[in-house]
DNA sequence: GTCTATAACGTGATAGAC
DNA sequence: GTCTATCACGTTATAGAC
C-alpha cells in the first residue's frame, strides 16, 4: 500500500536525479577507496551534494554500500553470461569473448576486482548465493563444452573451478596487481594498458594450451 | 651516540617481549582487515596488552603499519629469491619451487596477497623501488634462463612480464579470490586448501605449456 | 528537497599515577 | 614498563529552518 510514487525522470542522462548523483559518486569512492576507508563526506563531495542529503535519500553509509556492492557484482559476473550460453560458437570462441570482455571493461574500470574481492572477504555474506549465479554459470553451455571436450579426450580432465580459476588468473589478476606489476616493471598506465591489450590474444591461446597440457 | 641498549632477550620464543607481542597481533590484524578498518585497540586486544602501550612502542597506528607492511612485502617478494637464482636448476623446475613454495605460503598466511594489492594500491608508496626487488628480479638467474630459452627457439617470444603475469596469477590469484570461488564452488576450507594442494603439480605443467602456446 | 548546525559516537593518542 | 582515565578530533547521522 505504498502512496509514494517513482519520480518521472525527463531527461535522466542530460540531468540525473539527485539520487543517481550520489550512487554515481558512491560508486566512484567505494571503489576506489572500499568500505572502511570512505568516508560520507567524500562521496558528498563528489556528488557535489550536502551530506545530509545522503542520509536523506539512503539513510545509512552501509544501507548505500549495500546498493553499490550489489550492482558492482552483478556487473561483474553477469557480463559474462551472454558470452557463456551462445550455443553456437566453440569453447575457443567463448574463452576469447570472455577475456576481451573482461579486459575492456577492467580496463575502463580497474578498481572493480580489488573492490569485490576485498569487500566479499571483509563481509564474508550470503550475496553470491542470492544471486543464483552458481547455479546459471555451472548449467551453462560453457560448462557443458568444457565436460564434453573431457568426455572426448580433447581436454585433459581436470576439475572446472580449475579451468576457472586459470581463465580468471590470467585475465583478472593482472588489473588486481598492477601497482605491484608496474612498480616491478617501471611501466607507465599507457605501457601497462598495452600489456592488457596484447592479453586479449595471448590469453586464449594460453588456455587452449593449458586444457591440452599434461 | 644512543644511549639506549638493546634488552637482551633470554627466552625470546617462550616469553616475547611485548613488543613482539604488539608486532605479532598488529600483523595478524593489518593482514586480515587492512589499515583502515583495524583499529589500534583491536590490535591491543589480541596482543594482551593496553592500548597505551601501543603508543609508548610505536608512537602511531601508521608507523606500526609502516613496520608491518615492509615486513610482509619483503617476506612475500624475497621467498621469491632463493628459488630464482639456484644456477643448477632447470627453468621448468624453479616454476616448480616458486609455485610450490608460495602455495605452502598463503594457504599458512592466506590474507597476505590481498593485504599487499590493497595497500600498494592505496597508498602509492616507493616502498617497491626502495626494496631494489625490481633490479634483483630482473637480473636473476631465472629471468636469464627464460630469454635464453627465448633465443634457443625452445620457448615463444613473449615479454617477461606476460610471463611473470601468469605464474602469479594461477598461482597467487586463487588466495585472492578464495571467497569468491569458495561461494561459487560452495567449497568448505579444506576443500579448498585440497584444490590449491593439486595446483602444485598442475602449474608448472600448465606454466610449460604457456610457454610453447602459439 | 536541500541546506546549516549540531548531536552522538568511535577512534587515535596522551597525561599521569603506579 | 604498564596501567586507567581522559582528551581531541573526525565521522556518521539527525534536527530543524527554509
């Protein structure tokens, strides 16, 4: 029974919601800086709103982290999804798409990873389960190829969270260590960017190896 | 011209100072919530001590940090060395050593990796170039043999990195990633530790075929 | 809805007794 | 060296005017 109404948005791109300004700022520091190391103030700041109006529209620091959090993941693990059911193309093609697409889109937004990862291990919750993204990625046609490829010996047997944990190695580790990676190799933003690049390529040709290797 | 003398220490194992005491619950806190979310009295806590002793040994949270982290850094990148510069060793079996020497070591200290991405990445420091790992790394016997093989024909051109890059992220990435792939995979503990144990054997096969992939 | 001012609380650090 | 008590400050959240 609910009286109040969803606003109309006119024009929501040329001028967002104050709403919309405060989860995109959330979104910028939350990132960046995680839960703990943010404060309101800097979000309000960058939303260049008064602080109040953030407990105005979500009252609580955690009540916005929560949002951010949850969309960050989805984000996340649901841009691979359309790439790991198109039952047309082969697992090679499958294993190109899903690490171009990861590189493209850390490469636009790098501090995703470290964001997820430190955050999921600091408030160990329940979101993965709700998500239901266990279920859809190990029923996936993805999946299914990879099981096929074993049955008939075109793949080393191996357990997927394996072959898993390989792919994501390769494509997402490099975007959580670049600080240590570019401090190591004396590398520029640009210069380390190319490296991520010249990955779209070699990563597939990695894998392919990797499921033949014994 | 210090004046102040070293306590000797007669049973440093069985009774730590309690300077070590602070050292060992700072470092056991730090790595599990990183710097901002740790508070000096949760540090006091695990140490059995009072927070005012905290101050009186190192003056501030960030210099107890400093400690810490140069600590772990150096711990972390110099287990690397021994490995790398044994000359009568095979490339192929250094990747042994190193993959199994680090799995042994983060499935001890599993919040290492995560606590050192997150706070080189918030905290842009020199630390790196200070250690002088970059020019050691580099010039070490396990670089030389991988260019070598390089020049032989025996393995495929590829940058350095690329290939530092991979052993690191097959290797280091699943610590990373655990909570991740534990809710995924809905692995208890010790299943887990059971897959990292498996990965031993499988990276450094894995890591010879990245090396002929083309 | 948006602002200013301030309350309520948590945290790092210190004073001072022992 | 170690403790208790307390300060000083920053931060989240709210009250209340507009």
């Amino acid at each position: 029974m609910k009286k109040e109404m969803k606003q109309v948005k006119t024009k929501p791109a040329v001028d967002p919601s104050t709403e919309e300004k405060i989860k995109n700022a959330a979104r910028i520091i939350f990132h960046k800086k995680g839960f703990s190391a943010t404060r309101t103030r800097d979000i309000a700041e960058e939303a260049g709103i008064n602080l109040a109006l953030l407990n105005y529209y979500f009252r609580s620091k955690e009540k916005l982290f929560d949002i951010i959090m949850l969309e960050t993941l989805q984000g996340f693990l649901l841009s691979l999804l359309p790439a790991l059911n198109i039952e047309s193309t082969s697992l090679e093609k499958k294993i190109e798409a899903i690490a171009g697409n990861y590189i493209d889109l850390l490469t636009a937004e790098p501090d995703i990873p470290l964001f997820i990862m430190s955050e999921l291990k600091a408030n160990p919750n329940e979101l993965l389960g709700k998500m239901g993204i266990k279920e859809v990625l190990m029923r996936s046609h993805f999946i299914k190829q990879f099981q096929q490829g074993i049955k008939e010996g075109k793949i080393v047997p191996m357990n997927p969270l394996h072959f898993m944990m390989n792919l994501m190695g390769l494509t997402v580790f490099p975007f959580i260590a670049s600080p240590m990676m570019k401090g190591l190799g004396n590398l520029t933003d640009k210069e380390y960017n190319e490296l991520m690049q010249q990955r779209k390529l070699l990563i597939p040709t990695w894998m392919k190896a990797i499921l033949k290797a014994k």
